[in-house]
C-alpha cells in the first residue's frame, strides 16, 4: 500500500453557474476499497465521471501508476484499467450474459462469424471468479438486478479493470443481494481490484470501505481511515457548512391539518407506508437523498401513479385520486421534477400551457373563447413576471425560471389547495429563485399548503416550516422547524434511526 | 398557414402547367370528376389527419372500404332494407370498428400500425367471405336512388361529395381547431406526460380520434361504394389508407404527432388528386401512376424540411 494505483490531483469542473468541483483529490492504492460520501450535489458522481473519461476536467492531473494518463474517453478510461458500473444498468436484456460481457468484442471465427464456444468459455472465467451461477447462455432479462450488476462488473474484469467504480451499486438490490455484493467486493480486492465505491448508505460504508473519501460542495471535505469510519464522522464531514438562512416564518399559524395523508404506499416502494399532514399556510419541506421516495409519493397523491394503498383526505374529508384529474378537481396540483416533459409541452405556445388543465373555463359549449385565454393567460404573466416576448412564444423558447413561473401559472390560475413543488429551483438562475420563494411563501400566506420536495439544503433550511425527511420509502421523521439542522436532516436521511412505520 | 403555403404554391403550379400542356384539364366534365374525388378522398383523409395528429395511424381504411361497400350493397339489394336504415347501419358499424380500434390502442395498449395492420388484413379477408368473393353492386339503384345521387349528383354543377367534404371540412376545422377536444388532440400528440400531468384523458382523447377516423371512413366508404357502382371486395378500396396518410403528410401533418390542419389536408388531398388526373392526361403510362405520385410526395416532403431547416437557421442567426 505505498504507492498508489491511481491519483486525481486537483480536478476542476465546471458547469454553466456552477463549479461542480473545485481542486478534488482522491488518491487509490492497490487492493483497497475507498468509499466517496457527500451530499447530493456534493461532486462524486462528476468526480467518477471524469475518472471514467465521461467528462472532460477543466483542471487538473489524473496520475494511474505515477504516469500522467489522458482520459479523453470512455475507451480511454477502460484502456487504463478503469471499470465503471453505473447506477443504471447498461445492459441488454435481449443478450445472453456472454454476449452481455464480451459486447463488441466478441472472439471471431473467419473473421466475421461469433466464435460461440470460445464466447462462452471465456465469459465463464469471469462469472467463476464473482461466484455468479448462471449459465453463460442465458438472457439477461431472466437474471435479476442483482445477477445483471454481477454481469456489468464481469464485463468491467473482462477488460483488465483493475479499479471499479460503483456508483449507488445497492439501491435497488435486496438485504441478502446487499450481503452477496459486498462479499464479492472483498473477494474482488483479494484479487487485487481497487474499488471507488459510492453510497448513500452509510452502514455499507463501515462494512467495507478502507478508507472514506468525503466530499462536500465540490471540494475535499476529509478523509476518514478505516478506524474512525463511523456515521456520526462522516455526516460530521458530509455537512458542517454555513447555510444562509434567509427564513421568513409565516405570519399566520394555523396549526389545524389541511391536507392528511395516511398509510400511502407506492409502486416503488410497496412495503413502506408514509403518513403525513400539511397544514393549512404551511410549507411542509421533504428532505432525503435523491432515490428516498419523494418524487414517488408525489405522483402517487397527484394520481401519475396510481398508489397501492393508502388515503388522502382534504379538509377532513377522504379524497379519492385515481388520474391527475382527480386531483386537480380536488385543488391538489404538482409541480414536477421534469419540468421540460412533464410540466410543459415545450413546442405549444405559452397561452396554451397556462390554460391546458382548465381549458373548460375559457370555453363554452366546448369551444376555446381564444379572448378568455389570451386575457387570464396575459394576467398570470404579469401576475407572475414571466419574462417572454408574448403570450404566443412558444414555451420552450423561455429560460427556465420562466418555464417555471409557466408551470406555476398553470395552477395559480386555478383554486389551489395544495401544492406539491418537486425540485422548484432545479436548474433556475438565482433571481428566478428568489422570486419562486416569494411567491411560495405568498401562497402559503393566502392559505395554502406547501409541500416542497428540494435536495437543496440550503433550500429546505431556507424555506420550510417543517421538514419532512425520507430513506428507503419511509419517512424517517419530521421536524419541527427549531429541530431542522442539516446534521439532523442528515441523519435521517441516510437512515440512521430506523423507519417510524404506522 | 405559412406551413400548408408550399403544398398550395405546388397545387396552383401544377394545375397551370398541366392546363397549359393540356386544356382539356379545364373542361368541365375533368373539373367535375376530379371535384367529386377530392370530394371522397378528402372525407376519410381528415379521419387519418386526426389520427396522425396524436401521433398514431390508421392502416385499415381501405380494407373498412371493401366490408362496408358489400354490407352495404347486401343490405339494400339482397334484403331491401329502408336506405336510411341501411345508411344507419353502415355507419354504426363502422363507427364501432374505430371503437374497438381505440380500446385495443389504449387500454390494451397495442401500438396503432399493429392494430390496424391486423384490421387492414381481417376486414378485407371478411368483406371476401361476405361476398362469397363475388363482386357485389347496386345496378340500377332501383330504390335507393336519392342515396346514389349523394355521390353520383351535382347541385348547381358542383358535385356533392365535394360538397359533403365542404361541410364536414368546416365543421373538422371547428373541432380540430377551435374545440378543447381539438386542444387536447395537439397537446396528446406532442407530449404526452405532459398532456397527462394537466389531467387531460389521453386515453380518451385518443380512441376518440379513432373513432373519428372511423366515422369520416363510413361516409367516405358509402360514397365511394356508389361512385364505383360495384364493389369487387379482393380489390376495392385497396391502398386508399396510403392516399389519406399521403394527403395528411403534405398536408403538413407529422408522422411524430402533434402537427397538423384541416386546411393543409385538404391541399394535400387535392395535390394528389390532381396528380392523378396529370398521369391520365398527359398520356403518361398508368403504369407509373404510383411512381409519379410517389415521386412527388417525396419531393415534397423534402422541400418542407429543407424550408423548416432554411428557418431554423435564420432564427438561430
């Protein structure tokens, strides 16, 4: 362990607005297992992306055995030594697992017909050394995530890698597949693989990790050795900023439940039942690590996706959402994550978007009163300040934060009860932002009630009255707003105590 | 507008150029005969408009053709019923097959060039055990005549079927372009998800179009059943679908989705009837009618991207 396989001296990258890393290092010595932790946003996955030649570093040196490499390039990365199993599988599941692992490199006969028995042989070395029993010949969609993983990094072994990234391998494996992965990762460094290993889940973390790595809003924020790896250190290290706090409380407190929801499970997540209230002017924040369960259980009240179980009541009064329509008809609206395909029709004017959910009430006898909608869409533009050259621009033409105000004009021009923002501030500018908190606070005021889902902590610190916090599925606790600290939203959110289920 | 322009500027350019190489494309019996065309293939090209519109397609239109035209000569000929009951009849039954054509595209949620590939197979297969594979007809009409006249008479010289497609045009336009099902057409074939996440039943507005489809088929179906006078069910309507979906697409209609009007389909609809009439008229081979037309429509469907790229560009600029 003295002279390290790999060496990342002082990578920066940055995007349009933000620095994604500002002069990170990570070093990898042979046989060893280095977890890199931070928050969401904190720059691992862009760190492992340059590693594996996916971006291009504006600064910095990449050093494998001390030689300086170039990594312009996925095949780059791979002709270095460096595997990358992604969160999202790449496999094809319409190919046999030799076909998966030797894709594009297959053992040839004439030169141009598959040599199948060498194919095979061949991708069964690989499978041995992981202990995966499967036959080279099956197809992969008979396999399970867990086995496709398995295949994904027989893949990577089969092209020499002799350091792994594994970016959140476990989110969607089981207990027992967790326990199985990780055994194959100690074997694995027996044999020599370095492994650069990222999770959420800091329990995995202390199982198997030599070293920790943390980063926090783009920079090295510590390294823990093997001895000190313990949650309380490295949440310590993955927070431990100052956050502005630009919070306004409410001036109205009203402390009765507007909004109830009871036992909710999703599609996502069938064995974990939420339960929540809103109150009335509240803005009910929803922390947790991207993959919790937020968006999840947003749609599931929205109606995108019907939930299994659960109720939803308004007022005191049970609601039933089975469409989107339901619940618009209830007052209970979203604002979604992925604005530019769900939340808008980017090529249709902005006149048509603000009256797409509505268009009954500009109409009579079905028919679109254009007059109606050019004179409410006109008003929510001022309304609002959405910054576009006319009502007649085509939506996708607008930056984002005016996409934004489009979406929120959409429902604003309705009677909203609640309103479930996902991600609001998601790409905007700052101005943009600010002006998307004045507005929700100036909702909240008029009585309605917020629920915003952000990965941002300054985000949610700034603006919730309450904190909602999720892992896995299950809400891990909620917090008042004097209880809110960004070490106690973290802790909760890697799941540290265990889930409160109903 | 701006979009159905070019389609238009080579509708006029064509007409001149073809009355000039040969005038007797203006003499009026031409005139007429090519009205009442437009007439019938306009109908049912609106129906495939709708359903290109939300990003699908009908393929069984011809074969719908082939079934109604013999259920409809067996149901006034062979069992004499009441012309309106027979009328009734055809366009239930043919309306229904949009339904069916709907529920198998949204809620069992097969795609469209399947479902209707199979219709497009199944209909014409049973018009032939229908008619025992024997060419069905009407004769002399004797009967029905009034019925007959819809699609062989002239009011004031102008052919009705041209004038039905006039009436049908005017109230597809209000629909497609005034209505909020209309709305709701456009914003299912862009997007989708989002349709879905502004509470729009895409389900709904969807089988809907099919049925639509369908409905428009039933008229244009029973006019051209009578234009032909005889119905020979192996071959009777066979290809049709292809001239709807050729006449939406130079109507400016996008296979994608989302794009299209009533206006542009209409000029499409004409262009290729003209096109037809061209073949005839200037003693070209009948033989390379399909090559002639296929031709053209491609040309101009690369003159509209070339234009749309020509536009892009000057708006980036």
């Amino acid at each position: 362990m003295n002279q390290p396989i790999l060496e990342m001296q002082k990578i920066s990258k940055r995007f349009p607005g933000v620095v994604a890393l500002d002069a990170v290092d990570l070093q990898v010595f042979p046989s060893e297992v280095v977890a890199l932790a931070g928050e969401n946003g904190a720059g691992k996955s862009t760190l492992m992306k340059i590693l594996g030649g996916v971006y291009q570093p504006d600064g910095g040196a990449i050093l494998i055995d001390n030689q300086a490499a170039a990594i312009r390039s996925v095949s780059d990365a791979q002709a270095n030594g460096i595997g990358f199993v992604h969160q999202e599988l790449n496999v094809f599941d319409n190919l046999s697992v030799a076909e998966n692992v030797f894709l594009g490199r297959e053992p040839r006969s004439f030169g141009f017909l598959i040599n199948r028995p060498k194919l095979n042989a061949d991708a069964e070395i690989y499978l041995k050394r992981l202990g995966l029993n499967v036959s080279t010949k099956t197809p992969l969609r008979q396999l399970s995530i867990a086995q496709q993983q398995m295949v994904e990094i027989a893949k990577a072994l089969s092209l020499n890698a002799r350091i792994l990234i594994m970016d959140e391998p476990t989110s969607s494996l089981t207990l027992t597949e967790t326990g199985s992965l990780l055994e194959v990762i100690k074997d694995l460094r027996e044999q020599g693989v370095s492994i650069i290993y990222i999770s959420h889940r800091l329990g995995e973390i202390k199982e198997i990790a030599d070293r920790v790595v943390v980063l926090r809003d783009g920079k090295n924020a510590g390294v823990l050795p093997r001895g000190e790896i313990s949650h309380d250190t490295i949440v310590k290290m993955m927070v431990g900023r100052d956050i502005n706090r630009d919070y306004k409380p409410p001036t109205v407190v009203d402390k009765t439940p507007l909004i109830e929801v009871r036992d909710l499970r999703t599609q996502r997540y069938t064995n974990q039942a939420i339960s929540f209230t809103v109150r009335k002017g509240e803005i009910l924040g929803f922390a947790g690590l991207v993959g919790a369960g937020r968006s999840e259980a947003a749609q599931a009240i929205f109606g995108v996706d019907a939930p299994i179980a659960g109720t939803v009541s308004l007022d005191g009064k049970t609601i039933k959402i089975a469409s989107p329509r339901d619940a618009i008809n209830s007052g209970i609206y979203l604002i979604p994550e992925d604005r530019r395909n769900c939340g808008l029709i980017l090529d249709v004017p902005v006149r048509e978007n603000i009256t797409l959910p509505a268009l009954s009430k500009y109409s009579s006898i079905g028919l679109v009163n254009n007059a109606a909608e050019c004179k409410i869409s006109r008003e929510m533009c001022e309304k609002l300040n959405v910054k576009t050259a006319s009502i007649e621009s085509k939506a996708g033409n607008l930056s984002g934060g005016n996409q934004q105000k489009v979406v929120l004009a959409k429902w604003l021009s309705l009677n909203p009860k609640l309103l479930i923002f996902d991600e609001p501030t998601r790409g905007i500018d700052v101005g943009a932002k600010a002006e998307i908190y004045q507005l929700m606070r100036a909702l909240a005021e008029s009585g309605v009630a917020i629920v915003m889902i952000s990965s941002d902590m300054e985000e949610i610190l700034g603006e919730s009255d309450r904190v909602a916090v999720m892992h896995e599925g299950a809400i891990t606790g909620i917090l008042e707003r004097i209880e809110a600290s960004e070490e106690a939203i973290m802790q909760l959110a890697v799941g540290h105590h265990q889930p409160v289920l109903n | 507008m701006r979009k159905e322009l070019g389609t238009f500027i080579l509708l006029v350019v064509l007409c001149v150029v073809l009355a000039i190489l040969n005038p007797s494309f203006l003499a009026s019996a031409n005139l007429q005969n090519l009205a009442r065309l437009i007439g019938i293939y306009g109908i049912f090209s609106i129906g495939l408009g709708l359903v290109i519109i939300t990003g699908g397609i009908d393929l069984s239109v011809g074969s719908v053709f082939a079934l109604l035209g013999v259920l409809l000569s067996i149901f006034l000929v062979e069992w004499h019923l009441p012309a309106a009951a027979a009328i009734l009849l055809v366009v239930g039954i043919t309306t229904f097959l949009g339904v069916i054509n709907g529920f198998l595209i949204t809620k069992v949620k097969i795609q469209p060039f399947i479902v209707t590939l199979c219709g497009l197979l199944f209909y014409r297969g049973l018009a032939r055990f229908t008619a025992g594979d024997e060419t069905k007809g009407f004769g002399a009409a004797a009967g029905f005549e009034t019925l007959q006249s819809l699609a062989t008479g002239s009011v004031f010289g102008v052919p009705t079927p041209f004038i039905i497609l006039i009436l049908i045009s005017v109230v597809a336009w209000v629909v497609l372009h005034r209505s909020i099902f209309g709305r709701y057409l456009f914003a299912v074939g862009r997007n989708e998800m989002a349709a879905h996440y502004s509470g729009i039943n895409s389900d709904f507005t969807v089988a809907g179009a099919y049925i639509l489809c369908s409905f428009l088929a039933s008229i244009a179906g029973i006019l051209l059943s009578f234009y032909t006078n005889s119905i020979s069910p192996s071959s009777h309507g066979n290809f049709y679908e292809l001239y709807g979906i050729a006449a939406a697409v130079l109507g400016g209609c996008s296979l994608r989705g989302g794009e299209g009007s009533i206006i542009g389909i209409l000029i499409g609809t004409a262009l290729l009837q003209v096109l037809q009439n061209l073949v005839n008229l200037l003693g070209i081979p009948s033989s390379l009618n399909f090559a002639v037309m296929g031709a053209v429509i491609l040309i101009g469907v690369l003159a509209d991207q070339l234009l749309r790229q020509r536009q892009a560009a000057r708006v980036t600029k």
